[in-house]
C-alpha cells in the first residue's frame, strides 16, 4: 500500500512539521521503498479478551469535583487550569 502525499501532509501538519513540496516527495519516496509485505496489520485496543485481560471493569464514581481537580494545579484561577501557550498557529 503506497503512502500518499495527502497523508504525509496530514501527519506533518498533526506533528506540527513545516515540510517543503520537495522534503514531502523525499519522505513520500522514502516510506514507498519500505518493504511492508510481511508485517501484520495492527489491531485495534479494545479486543474480546479473556479473563486474563487487564482491562478493568467499568464502574460509575461520583465526581471529582472543581475543587479537588484544581487542587495540585501550579495556578488554578476561576474554575480553570491556566497554562502557558505552547502552540502558535
């Protein structure tokens, strides 16, 4: 299955990486010479398991709560967690 340039778009714009048309073709053509027959494909998280499975059973809890959600927060302030920008878009 080749890899299409769309794709390798939208894996760079989510890995917030500023690729050129000629660095996208070279990546493109990188990932096209992978030899992938025999590779399994992979399988989804949640699976029908047995009883050895770590998944843990679903059970209703009461809230936490604003209070005690913004209890270790570095600077909580009006109900909310205040966090520096970190992405420029």
């Amino acid at each position: 299955m080749k890899i299409t340039e769309q794709e390798v778009r939208y894996v760079a714009d989510l890995a917030n990486l500023k690729l050129s048309d000629d660095e996208i073709l070279t990546h493109m053509d990188t990932l096209n010479e992978l030899d992938t027959s025999n590779v399994q494909p992979m399988a989804q998280v949640l699976y029908d398991a047995d009883e050895t499975a770590t998944l843990r059973p679903d059970r209703e809890w009461e809230p936490l709560g604003n209070e005690a959600a913004l209890a270790n927060a570095p600077q909580p302030g009006t109900g909310y967690y205040k966090v520096p920008k970190v992405i420029e878009r």
